[in-house]
C-alpha cells in the first residue's frame, strides 16, 4: 500500500496589529447616580408606606409607588452604562 503524502503546515504568522481603540474606563459619575437613583427609589416607596400614603406627595395617592419604581428604573438604565 503506498504511503500517504504528509502536509506541511505552514508558519504561524500573527495577525497583523491593529490600531488599538481608544478605550473608555467608567465614567466617575455612573456608580454614584445608579446608587443614588436605587436609593432614592427605596426611600421613596419605604416614605409612602410608613407615612400611610401621606408623604411625599399626598395628591399623587398610590402612583406614589410608581414614581419610586420609576426611580429604580431609571438606575437600572444609568447601570447599562457601566463598565
């Protein structure tokens, strides 16, 4: 039986360099915002139950609730930015 031709593999070359992009660390305002935003959230809803619905805004009734989600919301949106 004849024998099989061995191939050759060829060098390793390395990829050509590249221009490295410009990278951006964290930004020093995106830790302190989405924790004051959670924070503000928190206070906002544990006000609201404590207070029985009279503080902090009494007209807004149960929304009161919704705003302080919003807020939460909000740093969940500021946390995207992180990196």
């Amino acid at each position: 039986m004849p024998k099989s031709r061995i191939r050759k593999k060829a060098d390793y070359t390395p990829p050509p360099v590249r221009a490295q992009a410009v990278k951006l660390g964290n930004s020093a305002w995106v830790a302190p915002v989405m924790l004051a935003m959670f924070l503000i959230g928190l206070a906002w809803i544990v006000v609201f139950y404590v207070t029985d619905g009279s503080l902090p805004i009494d007209s807004l009734d149960n929304w009161n609730i919704v705003v302080g989600f919003g807020f939460i919301a909000a740093g969940f949106g500021v946390s995207t930015q992180w990196k």
